[in-house]
C-alpha cells in the first residue's frame, strides 16, 4: 500500500485511526510489510503490500482458490481481439451507469469497491482515471495486489465489507458486483458501503437476480455434489467439471440448439448439466466453477435490492440495464429516495432488462438462500 491511503484507513472494530509501525518500503515508495496500529493498541500487519483485517477467508475460501487460480482472465488486456473483448468494461459500465474515458465522476475521484477480487472493476476505475481501492474477504488480495504491482494509486485491503476499515464519508464513489449475495446479509454490506461515501458520492449494486442461472436447479445439484465431495477431493470434483462443461458440454449444447433443439437444451441447462455457453472458453470455466462452489449463494429481486438502497441511505436513480438486480443511487444527506431518472433504451449482450420503471420492478419475495 501507499502511505497516502493511510488517511482513510481505520480501525474496523473502533474507528480510530492507524498509525503505521516498523514500515519496509519498495522503490516505488509502497509500503510491503509493517503494521498498522490504533492508539488503543490494536495491531494489524501488513503482509505483501496488503493490509490484513482479517485473520482468515471464512467462507469465503472458494473465491481465494478461484482468484488464485485465474487472477486476469477478465481483465480487458487478457481479451484483446477475443470473443470477450470489452465484455468487462461494458459490464461495469452498464451497472454503474457511468461511461467514458475519464468521466466526472471517476477522473481524479477516489472509488471503492466492495468484494473486488482481483480487481477486474478496479482496472477499469484506474482506465477511466480514477484512484481505486478494493476490500475483499479472501486470499484474492494477493491476486489483486499482484496485478497492481507498483500502482500506488491503487490500495487493496483483505477485511470484511460489513466491517470495512475506511473510515465513514471518503469515497467519491462505491460499487459492489456479484458479491453482497455471497454474505451472510447483503443489506448490511451494502448500508456498510454507504457509510463510507461522501454526500452525494454514486453508488451502485449487483446482485444475482431470482430465476436466473444461479437459480437453476442444476447448479443446486453441483453445488451440493461438490460440497459432499470437498472433504475428499477439494476441488478436484468442480475443477473437472468446469473443464468439462466448458470445452465438451458447452459447444454440444451449442450445436444441438443451432440444429433446432432449444427446449431439450433449456431442460439439460435448467435442470441436469451446469454448463455456461460464454463465447471463450476461459471465462466458461471460471464461471461454472464460480457458481458451484461457493459457501454461501442467495438470489435476490429488484424490489429487495430497492428497499437496501433505500435504509442505506442511498437515493436510486434507476435499475440500469445489466439486470433486474442492478441498481444505480446516490448518497443522500440522510435516508430516502431521490426522484427515479428512468429512461434510455435496453442494451443487447448478457443478462440485460433494459432499464425499466420502478412501477414495473416485481414485487418483494422472501431472500432465498442456496447455501450449500
Ligand atoms: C464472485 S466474486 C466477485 C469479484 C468481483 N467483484 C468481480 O466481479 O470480478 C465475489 C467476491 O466477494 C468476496 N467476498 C465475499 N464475502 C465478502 C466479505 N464479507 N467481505 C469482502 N469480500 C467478500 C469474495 O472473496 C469474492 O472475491
């Protein structure tokens, strides 16, 4: 980490500020072993260049390995001229309903994000010409930091996004993407979010819809077959499936939907086989390993996502066009809505509704949870 960040640094269990203590530093000026210390005596090391508020990955072990394992994958300069070139960008781009190449609201600003992995939405914000720090769970620092390296514009900490160590009102902007429905409760880690952004910083939150891929009965079946099969193998099971699913599966569902076979397809995929037909192979993989691995899995609704903005505090401008799950705000001085800005016309690659009225967002069901 850079000195620099020190300032937004805090104690995530009092607030304090931390000191830094016994700092080693590289020749980009980065600190790369230390300790950060609050005046009550707390201690946190800082280990490979990563400030660590957590002691281990807890649930989050599977994301470690995954991130370990395919660290850049879906990073823009790994797709040049492939079948996911851009996919990334426009992703973020499409959730957060911010584009450009160095728009207000990133260039010069400081933008966190909230499970970043290793830190596909954070090269993007440094793209854009934003300063950009990350917060996850799991082992996935190391990754992120790596691909990082000598970046002192970007700080990546290993903690929990329900306790975060930053201290409240420092962020010009958040986002959290396909992360909060991996937590024990998404609306506490999004209203953790909110804390730590400035009065009228943006805000923006993805979640995996209900109904959708994560809901198939097939992927509840592999997750469970995987978590029985952990013990013995790790994740020797989903490694060979993934591989599978993506270079047998995946193209013979393919052909047989190009022959005319859409609804047997539909079945297989919905209800027996988790296979993914992403364009390159790659992203096939680490996406079915990605869903049926993880500890902790729920889908959510628009209107659930609605109402966490809401107690956070954070104004939503609109459900944006990645999916019925993603939604756009603003920090608001206290809690409440803004007045919804809705309109523009729905986009044509991925999960995608279109941005759509908040008259029209389906009403709340109960959080279901797909814990393994
Ligand atoms: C599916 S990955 C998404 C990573 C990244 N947002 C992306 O889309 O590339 C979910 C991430 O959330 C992290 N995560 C889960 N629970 C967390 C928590 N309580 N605090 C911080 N990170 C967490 C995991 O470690 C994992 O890296």
């Amino acid at each position: 980490m850079h000195p620099k960040f020190l300032d937004i640094l805090c104690c995530p269990e009092t607030g304090e500020s931390l000191v830094l203590r016994e700092a080693r530093y590289d020749r980009h000026g980065m600190v790369r072993a230390g300790m950060l210390a609050s005046a009550s005596g707390r201690c946190y090391p800082i280990v490979r260049g990563v400030p660590r508020f957590v002691s281990a990955e807890h649930y989050a072990g599977s994301f470690g390995f995954e991130w370990t394992r395919w660290p850049r994958v879906q990073f823009e300069d790994q797709n040049t001229g492939r079948p996911m070139a851009g996919h990334t960008t426009r992703m973020w781009e499409r959730i957060t309903g911010i584009a450009g190449d160095q728009p207000a609201e990133i260039a010069g600003k400081t933008v966190v994000d909230f499970g970043c992995g290793p830190g596909r939405f954070l090269d993007v914000v440094r793209r854009k010409g934003g300063v950009a720090v990350g917060i996850d769970l799991s082992v996935a620092v190391d990754a992120a930091r790596r691909n990082f390296r000598d970046d002192t514009d970007v700080l990546i900490v290993q903690g929990d996004l329900a306790k975060p160590p930053f201290k409240p009102g420092v962020f010009d902007g958040g986002f959290t993407i396909g992360v909060l429905h991996h937590t024990p409760s998404p609306q506490a880690g999004l209203a953790a979010m909110a804390r730590t952004l400035k009065p009228k910083a943006w805000a923006a939150c993805c979640v995996y819809p209900r109904g959708d891929f994560y809901d198939f009965p097939s992927v509840a079946r592999f997750r469970r077959l995987h978590h029985l099969l952990k013990p013995l193998v790790g994740y020797r099971f989903a490694m060979g499936w993934s591989y599978v699913a993506a270079h047998v599966i995946a193209p013979m569902l393919t052909a047989a939907r190009r022959a005319g076979w859409r609804k047997t397809t539909d079945y297989i995929e919905q209800h027996i086989l988790v296979a993914l037909r992403l364009k390159d192979v790659r992203w096939r993989i680490l996406d079915v390993f990605d869903a049926i691995t993880p500890d902790m899995a729920s889908t959510h609704t628009s209107q659930e996502v609605l109402q966490w903005m809401k107690a956070a505090g954070l104004g939503v401008a609109a459900v944006t066009p990645w999916c019925p799950t993603s939604v756009a705000g603003v920090r608001t001085a206290s809690s409440g809505f803004l007045s919804p800005v809705l309109g523009g016309e729905g986009c044509g690659e991925g999960p995608n509704v279109g941005r759509r009225p908040l008259s029209q967002i389906e009403q709340a069901k109960s959080t279901k949870t797909v814990a393994a």
